[in-house]
C-alpha cells in the first residue's frame, strides 16, 4: 500500500476511534455540554426536586453515553451549587440555600432597576411592540395554566429589558447570579394570585418604558424585584423541606 493512503487510513482510524466532530469538538464533550444544559434546567426547573438523588448509571443509559460525560456535566453542576456530591452516599439535588437568596435578589434589583431605566430612555417604537408581544405571552400562559409557558415568558421579558437597555450582557451577569433565585420563584408561581400579581407589575414596567420615563421605569422594576425578598419566608413555610437554613 503507498505510504500516503497508509496515512490516509491511519487519520482515518484515530477521528472514528474519537468520535465524531460537530464543529471541532469531540463527541464526548459535545455530550457532556448536552447532559449540563438538559440537568440544569431539569433542576432549575424544579422537576428534579431538592433532596431527590441522582443517579450517575441512569442518567448514562438514559443518554447512551459512558459515565465520562455524565460526571462532567455532574461535577460541573455542582460546582454551581445544584448538586451536591457525598463520595459514601451518592449524588443528590441541593436544596436552596436560604442565606443566599437575599443577596442574589439585591444584585439582580441593582442591575435590571438600571437596565429598565436605559430601557426607557432609548427604547424604540418595535421593542416596545416586542415586550407587549411578550407581556400577551404571559397573560395567554396564566389564562392556559401553563406555568413553564409563563416562566420562559417572564424570562424573555427581563432579557429583552436588557436587551432594549443596549446591555444584554447584563442580564448574562444575572443569570449567573440568581440561580437559586430561579428556583425559589419556581415555587411562588403556584401561590394563590402571584401569577396575576407578576402581570400586573411587568405591565407598571412596560408602561413606564412605553411613556419613556426613566425613574417610573426604575421604580416599578425595584418594586417588582422587592416582592421576591417579601416572600421567602411564606416560601419556606409552603416547602420547608426544599431550603436549605443554613445555606
């Protein structure tokens, strides 16, 4: 055989015993960037409840993949406080840390109260359409009871905020503070009337960017951000048993 079809094959051998490539990555770590993202939002969802165990092996089958890339996305979620690993007990879901919620509330009112204000300063006559787009999507989700519809609506709202404001980048920053924040509101969301009540302060919000007024916009997203610190201790009362006192 000719020393270049040689090499060919031998090139050939070392990119299928790797894996396959998807934009230059291996396929283990394009994996491991699968499993993190659907984990994560299993857990900031709440559908893998605080305490619950999880389980390395089921995940693996699950997935069809090794345990390799399941550990990394593990490892990875919990260095972000998600998951907490006991090498003698196994892998559990954290449950939220009481101590950390009011500081990640601060921090996210500090930037989206300045984030609304720019909003209402540059925002133009299409992205104020948008966010009404977006507020329609909530009161359509509320009126379904489809709350996870509601939770990807409210979201949208803040980030196109952001987005108006000229730094999506901030809201970035915020998504990595507040996570834990995401999971507590996941549990205020079924209490009697916050859904309702959410509508009413985002429509303040719009209205305020809509008559491009700075200090009404700041106010009502400083208002909106306060009732999240208002309500961790009804929170805690309705689920004791998902926080965590001394977090």
């Amino acid at each position: 055989m000719p020393a270049r079809a040689t090499k060919k094959s031998e090139a050939t051998a070392r990119s299928t015993a790797a894996g396959p490539h998807r934009g230059g990555r291996p396929r283990a770590a394009t994996a491991a960037s699968r499993i993190y993202s659907d984990l994560r939002t299993e857990l900031v969802s709440l559908q893998r409840r605080p305490g619950e165990v999880v389980s390395e092996a089921q995940i693996a089958l699950s997935y069809g993949v090794s345990r390799t890339p399941v550990r990394e996305a593990i490892l990875k979620l919990s260095d972000e406080g998600l998951l907490e690993i006991f090498p003698q007990s196994g892998i559990f879901v954290s449950r939220i840390p009481l101590a950390a919620l009011p500081e990640a509330i601060i921090i996210r009112k500090a930037l989206e109260s300045t984030t609304a204000q720019m909003a209402a300063e540059r925002a133009t006559a299409s992205q104020i359409l948008n966010l009404h787009s977006i507020l329609e999507r909530q009161r359509e989700a509320n009126a379904a009871k489809d709350r996870d519809a509601f939770h990807r609506a409210d979201e949208k709202f803040h980030a196109t905020v952001a987005e108006v404001a000229g730094y999506p980048g901030i809201w970035t920053l915020i998504q990595q503070v507040k996570v834990h924040v995401d999971r507590y509101r996941r549990l205020t969301l079924p209490q009697q009337g916050r859904i309702p009540r959410v509508i009413v302060e985002h429509e303040a919000i719009l209205d305020a960017i809509e008559a491009h007024d700075p200090v009404a916009a700041r106010s009502a997203m400083e208002f909106h951000l306060e009732r999240l610190l208002a309500d961790i201790s009804a929170t805690q009362c309705i689920n004791p048993e998902f926080f965590d006192e001394k977090g």
